[in-house]
C-alpha cells in the first residue's frame, strides 16, 4: 500500500447504501483507502491506525468513546451529541421540511400535522421547519408526538396503543389532512392507521414521509410519498471535509448543512385538496406543462374562465396567482437542475419553460434576491 494513501475508517452507527456511496465516490476520485467493517459488523476496531475518521455517532455510547480517544481528524454527521466537539456535516432537515409545506400548499390543503414517535434531532429540527414553513403561509400545524402523549408506554403493549392514539386523533382532524411524518416509517405508521380506521388516503389524509429509504415503495396499494433527504451528497461533503482537516485546514465553527434533493411524489399525496375545479384543472395544467413556453392565457384556457375569475380564484384557492404560481414551480425547478447538474443557465432556462438565459435571470433574481451563477456558486462544493 502507498505510504501517501489516505486511510480512513467509516464509524457509522447505522447503514444507508447511499451515504456509503457517496463517501466511496470521494473515496475513489481521491485514492482513499476505506475501512468499512465496522458499519457491517458493529464490532470497534480498538487500536486502529488511520489518518481520518467519518462517524455518525447517533446511538451507542462505546462508539463515541472509541472515536473521541482515537484522536484523529473526524467528521460526524450526527448532531446527537453536540457537546462533542466535531466538525459536522448534516442534513438540512428545515429546507426538506420547506419542500414538504411548498408541496401540500401548492395543492391546496389548509389541515396540517406533523407526527414524530419518538425524541430525535432530526425529527424536531423537520417539525419545526413544517411548523415555520406553515406559519409563514399563514397555516397553523398541530405536533403529533407520541413519546409526550398521555398513553405512551414501552411495554409489549406499545404497538397497540400507538396505533389506537394515532387513529383517534387522525379522525378527529379536519379534512382534508396533510400529514408530514417525522420519517418512512413513521409514514407507514399512518397509512397503517389510516387503513384500519377506514379513512382514505390520499382523498381525506396525504401522507408525506422522510428519507425516501422504503423498499419497494411503487409496489404498494399506496406508495408512500417521501423527501429525498440527498444521503449521497451528504456522504460526498462529508469526505470532502474530511479531506481538508487531514491536510491540516481549520474547521468550520458551523455544522454544513446539507440542502434536500427534492420531493418523490406518489399515490399518498398526490392529490388536490383544492375544491375550485377550474383552479384544479390550472395547477394540473402547470404541473404538466411549466418545461414549456406556456403563459397565464393558457392557463385561463385549461380552466375555462375568465382571466379576473381565474386569478381571483387561485388567490382564494391557494393565496397566489396563476402566474406566480407558475413562476414558483419554474423557479423550484431551476433551483434543483442548478444544485444537481452542470448544466449552463441557458440549458436549465430552456428546461423551465423560459425562452432565453435572461428570462430566468430576470426571474431568478426576483424571487431569490442571486442570479443562477451566484445561487450556484453559493452551493456548498467539495474543497
């Protein structure tokens, strides 16, 4: 083995195929060699000898001790323990959060919960960016949490009384109800209650969860939604940080946070809340369409109204009007093909529906205060 490779010991206390394929593809663009035993098998490697080490140190007291003695350069991408002093490279739990309140909203639904199992990190931070995104909009959100309900047990008898709690307060909710779950399976959760109780999903509760890790998620009777929560970008960032603490940079003094790929529509919330048919028919429209030149006139076209009617309507319906909405999904869309390609600014114009670069610029910079170029440049990149 070359003595100037880079040994670095992947210390993760749990699995995900797409945070170890990002870290392998750093790996591999930078002549790593990766010890990964230890997320297979759970056993510490006491007595290690690297030069950096990668940790997700949630749960598992003898993980975080082997790591703070090893005394190596390392990155955790856990905020679990944030007396530990790490730099950290995390998932930006408010912006899937943001992505998932832009997606109910867009589809007209004015009920909104959020429902978490358990005390977590992670889940509070994605409660209360759903809690903010909502409030901003003008939506109040009720916080389902079972490990604070009056029935919460940890008795063999928990499943039960978990599933009973939930459905009651699911039915007593108006609908139509947008549920944003603290994770996958914790959607599954409230399908499963859903099921039970006879309440119908999507028609009378969507459901969105978090993580997007289901199996065979297109194989259910209904495949649950879920935000891409981008675990291979957070691996990647995570190495490349790595990378300049072993060269002996300083370390940044915030967590780097990590932006949401996006949102995996399916069956549990793909649905319009919105009762206007004309309005409906508009935002259906949009959503097929926006990659084209299409304008408001053919908007007020799909909805058979007027031009006044339709805009008075969709403000009403959603609280913007045709044409912002429009541009908010365009602008969406722009956002993600800057983060996720190397596309020029004229390629991802034509693919939102502008005719030039410079339509989108003008856009651009109107709803997020950076041209493409700037809002591009501002995105976190491998040092």
């Amino acid at each position: 083995m070359p003595h100037s490779q880079k040994r670095v010991l992947m210390a993760l206390g749990w699995y995900d195929y797409r945070l170890h394929r990002g870290i392998e593809k750093y790996a591999q663009e930078n002549d790593w060699h990766l010890y990964s035993n230890l997320a297979r098998e759970k056993v510490l490697p006491w007595g290690w000898e690297g030069h950096g080490i990668l940790a997700w140190l949630g749960e598992g007291d003898d993980l975080a001790e082997f790591v703070t003695q090893a005394g190596k350069p390392t990155v955790d991408l856990s905020f679990r323990r944030p007396e530990l002093p790490f730099p950290r490279v995390l998932e930006d739990h408010a912006h899937a959060a943001q992505l998932v309140a832009e997606h109910f909203l867009s589809r007209g639904f004015t009920h909104f919960l959020f429902y978490s199992e358990r005390d977590n990190w992670s889940y509070e931070e994605r409660g209360q960016g759903f809690q903010k995104a909502l409030k901003m909009a003008g939506h109040d959100c009720v916080w389902l949490r079972w490990h604070k309900s009056p029935q919460y047990c940890e008795d063999q008898q928990q499943w039960k009384r978990r599933r009973i709690w939930l459905l009651s307060e699911l039915r007593s909710a108006q609908k139509p109800l947008a549920v944003f779950a603290a994770n996958d399976d914790q959607a599954m959760d409230v399908l499963d209650a859903c099921k039970t109780g006879g309440l119908l999903v999507p028609e009378e509760v969507a459901i969105m969860g978090a993580e997007n890790y289901l199996l065979a998620a297109e194989s259910m009777r209904t495949p649950i939604s879920s935000v891409d929560t981008n675990l291979e970008a957070l691996g990647y960032r995570a190495a490349a940080l790595l990378s300049t603490l072993m060269k002996g940079k300083k370390a940044p003094s915030e967590p780097i946070r990590v932006p949401a790929a996006g949102i995996v529509t399916r069956l549990s919330s793909d649905l319009l809340a919105v009762t206007h048919k004309g309005v409906a028919n508009s935002l259906r429209f949009i959503w097929q369409h926006f990659h084209e030149p299409i304008q408001v006139s053919d908007l007020v076209g799909a909805a058979f109204m007027s031009r006044r009617g339709l805009h008075k309507a969709f403000l009403q319906q959603i609280g913007r009007t045709p044409g912002q909405e429009l541009q908010r999904i365009r602008i969406d869309r722009a956002k993600q093909l800057l983060a996720e390609t190397d596309n020029k600014v004229e390629v991802v114009a034509s693919m939102c529906g502008y005719q030039s670069a410079n339509s989108l610029s003008i856009a651009f910079k109107q709803a997020t205060g950076l041209s493409p170029k700037q809002y591009r440049d501002a995105l976190p990149k491998p040092d």
